[in-house]
C-alpha cells in the first residue's frame, strides 16, 4: 500500500453549481450571494480525478466541518 499513500489525486467536495455572467462577478463584493442550483437537503458530491465517487452530506461542529459520505457510487465495469 505505501506505493499507492504518495499518488496525488484530485478531490472535489461540490456543493452546487451556477452559471452566471462575467459582469455579475466583476461586480460582487464581500457578503454577495450567488445561488446554486442545489437545496438545502441535496446530497454534496465527490469528485476523485472528474469522477463522480460519493454523495454525502455536510456536518458543521463549531468551526469544524466535515463531509458524512450517505453513498458511494458503484464503478462502471
């Protein structure tokens, strides 16, 4: 296994997403809102290397957050 810990990998905890003009972001500042196309309850998704590995949802402690993951998401063969 120790070959493999030194491999770097990609990872990406999504929220959501949006398209927006180029105009909208010039103009933001500090506290701007900018929606997402996900609720509040939708599952946040993990990306390894652009695919899609888990569903998971964000847990707030205090200053901590983490990602519970609820689903892996079984490979392709």
């Amino acid at each position: 296994m120790s070959v493999l810990e030194g491999i770097p990998i990609d990872l990406q905890i999504v929220l959501g997403s949006t398209s927006i003009p180029i105009r909208q972001v010039l103009k933001m500042s500090r506290g701007a809102m900018i929606p997402l196309d996900c609720g509040q309850d939708d599952p946040t998704r993990v990306y390894v290397n652009d695919r899609l590995v888990a569903e998971g949802r964000i847990l707030v402690n205090g200053e901590a957050m983490s990602l519970e993951i609820t689903h892996v998401v079984e490979r392709e063969r």
